[in-house]
C-alpha cells in the first residue's frame, strides 16, 4: 500500500513537470508594442521636435532608455513589419516590398505563409495571449497571412493598408468581421472640387465622419487590457499615425489653430485636401500621444507598470516633403537627417525606439547600440527568461543585455534592402554604412546602370553629405561582400542588378 502511495506521489511530480500548459508557466512580463506609421526620427519631443507636443511619449523616454540608431525593419510599410514579426532582414523575409489589391474585395495584401510570423506564433507558444489593434498588412482576412492563423488570439482595426489610408473609413475589422462605422464612403485620394474655396472649412466637410478609426481602435486596446490584465498578454499597437491622410477631429484640430503658418492643400500630391495640413500633422501625431497616455494609465490603473514592457517605435521615415500636404522640413521630421521614406539614407530608416519597464530598464538612459527590427524576436524572448525558445534561422541578435545596463559587444552588421523606390542595398557596419541605389530600374529603361556604392563615415558625417567611398577601398570591398553575402534572391519580389 505505501509502495502504491509513493508510486502514485512520484507520478503526480512527473506530470507537473510535464505538463507544459500556459497555465503552468511561470509569471511571465506583459509587453505593449507601438508602432507609429510613417513617424519620422525628429517628429517626437524626445528626439527633438518643439513644434508638436508629445508629453506622454517623452514620458515613456524619461522612464525608460531612448536609441538614437535604431533602424525599422525596411523603408516602407508592410515589408517593415515582416522583419519585425519574423526575425529575418530583408535579404531573406518573405515580404519585401508593398503588395496590395489581393483579398476578397481587393483588400488585404500580399499574404506571409502559414507558420512564418515567429515572434507572435512564439509567443503564443510560451503561453501569452495576443491582441493587435491598428494597421495589419501582412494578408487579407481568412489567408495564410490573417494575424488570427499567426498566433494572434484578438484583432481590431485595418487589415489592408490601402483602406488605411482614409481615418474614416466606412469598416474595420474585428476577427474576421467587418464591422461598419457611422462614415460616409469616399476616395481617400482626390482633389477638392472645382469652385471650392480653399479657405472656406465647409469645402473639406466631405472628407471626414463621425467614427474616427483610431479612436475605435484605441477603445478595444484598452478593453484587451482589462479582460487579460490576470494572464501574460501582448498587446501590439499599430496605429496608422500619422500616415496620410491628414485627417484629424475637429477638437484635436483646435489646439494647434493658428500655431503656424499655413496654405491650404487643394489636393494634386496625393490623398485628401486640407485646409490646414501643418496643424492637422501636428494634431494628428499629439491625438495619438494621448491614446498612448491613455494606454500607459490603464496598464498603471491595472497595477502592471512594474511587469509590463513598452515599447515605442515607428515602420519607416517620415514622407517625402509636399505629398499629401505634409511638410516634413517645417517640422524637421527626420531630424535633420538625409532621405525619406522609400530611401535607405538615414532619414528614410533610422527611427525612435523608446523601451520602458519600471524596475528593470534605468530611468532617463540612452544607448547608441545599432538596433533593427529583427532584433525585437530574440531580444523579447530573453527579457521574459526563455532564451532557448529563439528560433533558428534568424536575423536578430538580442539587446536585452543593453536593456538591463550590461555591456554588449556591437552589432556585426545590419543589412536592408529593397526592389521599390528603384531598388536599393545598404549595410551598416560600425560607423560605416555602405549604400548602393538604383538596383531594379523599371522595365522601360533597358539600358540603365545601377548606382555606383557609396560610403559615409557615420561618426563624422551624419548627414550622409559626403561619400568617401574613394579613399577607404578596403572598407568598401569589406562592406561589398556583405551585400553580397546577405541577399537572396525572391521571385516574388526580384532586383534586377542582383538577380
């Protein structure tokens, strides 16, 4: 009989061990991820913006550590957004350049395949429950690509980024359920009609509704954050801020009327007419501080500050000047910084990133240690104490020692590329950054040539003003084999010259 006892006690042990359920795992910190849409590296407080106010931002830089060379996943949208969510550069992510126009009703855009988005499919794996509020991108309801077939358990917002590009939109998405807003249906591209006076605000009465989306958004966030506030939950933040169109609600317009000088975008460059495109920028980006305020005193209310990671980043650089209206050198978007979106200068990649968590990361800190978005994967899975779930086959390198005020050896290199804009290459080695443009010009210029590889000295020369490529051969033969190394070739998304 005691034999059997014991037996029975030293199975139970047994089956505590193994069993491997969400519920057994152990306390495990909650991470909010924001993501800003086209913010550029100069357009927050904390990076030197004086025109627009961003007190809740620079609140989360003052608790946390702020990276002056940091670099998004790649310099536009979607393929962004895949080096972050699998952990691969842009020399071997799956998505590697916009795509749209290919789900039910031409929404959604290219799908990635089942199993390729690791960091939320790891995740959900250790037991966390995801939730993504915002811009998706990544495939149309019910493909391979939806965030519900990787690993997200909750989505509110847009799925396709083109439907994105109207804050009014007639419908979101919640799951896989379109969920209809109390908006007119309009094109989100179109000039203000003939006759109209640009002066007169009743003209622009027609580009706007009553559900403004991001405020619908920011409502579920929350809500997430209520209903999982007793498990470990990921909340990813997507806002389409501030993305084209300016469209802002009239009392967020308020607060910047009269701040600056302004003409009125007619249209022409893009999207929707404004009356007052510097304010509605500036308004656009200070409303989106509040959500994030917002989400910031919900996770305190909750009693989570001390177990909860925030992170604060953006997709890409800030647009190019006069497109849609925006004005990017009035408000020193990209921080005095050379390129735009769309470009592999600095400008055009290199972003905030704010990381925050109370108790863990030194208050008020700034590192300078090159980041990009394939580095998040592994660097959250050693934060939260299980680093040997990293999946192979990845790009990243974790910076969580830098977060914890350990020294770290540097990055070896960071590789981007592109087939858009022309196509492009670049690597960044230390304060050495390689850059070659012009690698898949369109089909009709048959005897086109691509770009000669340029080099600037980072340390010296931040603003990418002089390519001293000519007097360093040993560097540039160096950083060449690395392009060359770090591409593979997609058929999906070809370059001409490496292809």
């Amino acid at each position: 009989m005691v034999v059997l006892m014991n037996t029975c006690v030293f199975t139970i042990i047994l089956l505590a061990f193994w069993d491997n359920s969400p519920q057994k795992l152990p306390a495990r910190p909650n991470i909010v991820f924001i993501l800003c849409d086209d913010l550029g590296y100069g357009d927050i407080g904390a990076y030197g913006q004086t025109k627009i106010k961003t007190p809740n931002i620079d609140r989360l830089a003052k608790e946390g550590m702020r990276f002056t060379r940091n670099y998004s996943g790649h310099n536009v949208c979607a393929p962004s957004r895949c080096v972050l969510m699998t952990g691969k550069h842009p020399g071997h992510a799956y998505i590697r350049e916009n795509i749209g126009g290919l789900g039910p009703d031409k929404e959604g855009q290219e799908p990635v395949p089942q199993g390729e988005l690791k960091l939320p499919l790891t995740l959900k794996k250790l037991g966390y429950t995801l939730g993504g509020f915002g811009k998706w991108g990544l495939g149309p309801v019910g493909s391979s690509g939806d965030p519900l077939n990787q690993g997200f358990d909750r989505f509110f917002g847009f799925n396709c980024q083109a439907v994105a590009h109207n804050f009014y939109p007639t419908h979101l998405w919640d799951n896989n359920q379109k969920i209809p807003l109390n908006n007119p249906k309009f094109a989100s591209h179109q000039k203000l009609p003939m006759g109209a006076d640009p002066n007169d605000p009743a003209s622009y009465k027609a580009f706007s509704g009553k559900d403004y989306a991001p405020d619908r958004i920011s409502a579920q966030a929350l809500k997430f954050l209520d209903e999982n506030k007793s498990r470990p939950f990921f909340l990813y933040y997507p806002t389409t801020v501030p993305h084209l169109a300016l469209q802002v609600p009239e009392d967020s317009l308020k607060e910047y009327q009269g701040a600056f000088p302004e003409t009125p975008y007619p249209g022409g460059k893009g999207y929707l007419p404004h009356r007052t495109p510097r304010a509605a920028y500036a308004a656009m980006i200070t409303r989106m501080d509040r959500e994030v305020g917002k989400l910031i005193d919900r996770v305190e209310a909750l009693g989570l500050s001390g177990k909860t990671l925030f992170v604060f980043t953006s997709d890409n650089g800030p647009l190019y000047d006069k497109l849609g209206g925006t004005d990017a050198d009035f408000f020193n978007s990209a921080g005095g910084l050379r390129g735009r979106k769309g470009s592999y200068y600095e400008g055009g990649f290199r972003v905030p990133l704010i990381v925050r968590w109370k108790g863990k990361i030194s208050e008020g800190t700034t590192s300078d240690r090159v980041t990009g978005f394939e580095d998040w994967l592994p660097t959250m899975l050693e934060l939260v104490g299980i680093k040997n779930e990293t999946p192979s086959g990845i790009d990243g390198i974790s910076f969580a020692p830098t977060l914890l005020g350990q020294t770290q050896a540097p990055r070896p290199f960071l590789y981007r590329e592109s087939p858009g804009y022309g196509g492009a290459q670049c690597v960044i080695v230390g304060n050495w950054k390689a850059i070659r443009n012009k690698l898949n010009p369109g089909a009709k210029m048959k005897n086109a040539k691509p770009g000669m590889l340029e080099l600037y000295d980072l340390s010296q020369d931040p603003t990418e003003k002089t390519n001293v490529a000519a007097s360093h051969p040993d560097v540039v033969a160096r950083l060449e084999t690395i392009l060359r190394e770090q591409h593979t070739p997609s058929k999906l998304f070809p370059i001409r010259f490496l292809d």
